[in-house]
C-alpha cells in the first residue's frame, strides 16, 4: 500500500528542493551524515548510509524521483520515493509518495508500512520544519 503524507514548510519551493539535493544542508537539517549527488542517476547516502538510492528524475523546485532503499533491505530491494514541491503561500507543501518497499514485518514494526509511515514525520518532516523555522528566526535577528 503506497504511503502519502504532506506538510506545509515556512521556505519557498527553491529552498526545499536544495535541501532535498544538498547533502551539507540534509545534513545540517537531519544532525546525520547525508552525501548527496543532486544529478539525475547519481547517488545518495543519508542517515550515515542507512537509507541509500539514486536519483531517478529531477525537477528544480518542482519535484524529485528517487530509487530509495534501507541498508538492511534485502538485495537488490528498492523502492520509490517522489517528492512533490507545491508553492503555498510564502512557504511550500513538501507531498512524499512511497510506493514498493518491501512487505511483511520490519525489524522495529509489524509491518514495513508502519515503520515508514510513522518515520516519515520523525526523521525529515519535522527536522525540515524545525530547520526552516531557525533559519527564518535567524534571518529575522
């Protein structure tokens, strides 16, 4: 079953996708090692290698494709990751879409699905979220 989720960032569509593809930024918004190619077929490592992919398909501040796969995955397991960069007001609706990682249970929960859809929010969302809100009260001192 495909995960969906969405949420609204205090940083225009330009500043979102950098972040996506920058993996000084990722990093510096995750506090975990992110390298990150940002051209279409390069690779990723984020989370210190724990999630690993390429990307597929680049849009500039539109959207993003990536092959995304755990490190403890079974070989040659990946899924697909799309980021979709919606302007909203002053800020962007970042929308992930998640579709075929694996099936069956996950080392930390039931199922896969649960494990990805609850981290989803834990580990980019609301860093992201907290990340652009220091950066705008940084930019307002």
């Amino acid at each position: 079953m495909p995960i969906h989720q969405e949420i609204s960032l205090s940083a225009a569509p330009v500043r979102v996708y950098q972040l996506l593809t920058d993996g000084r930024e990722f990093a510096a918004a995750t506090a975990r090692p992110a390298e990150i190619d940002a051209t279409e077929g390069g690779a990723f490592s984020i989370f210190g290698g724990y999630i690993q992919g390429r990307q597929i398909e680049l849009v500039p501040e539109q959207r993003i494709v990536q092959s995304w796969r755990g490190i403890d995955w079974a070989p040659g397991v990946h899924s697909i990751v799309r980021f979709t960069l919606a302007p909203e007001g002053n800020g962007t609706r970042l929308i992930v879409d998640h579709d075929a990682y694996p099936e069956g249970p996950s080392p930390f929960y039931p199922t896969w699905h649960e494990h990805l859809s609850t981290n989803w929010p834990v580990f980019y969302f609301e860093p992201f979220a907290n990340y652009f809100a220091e950066m705008s009260q940084a930019n307002v001192a």
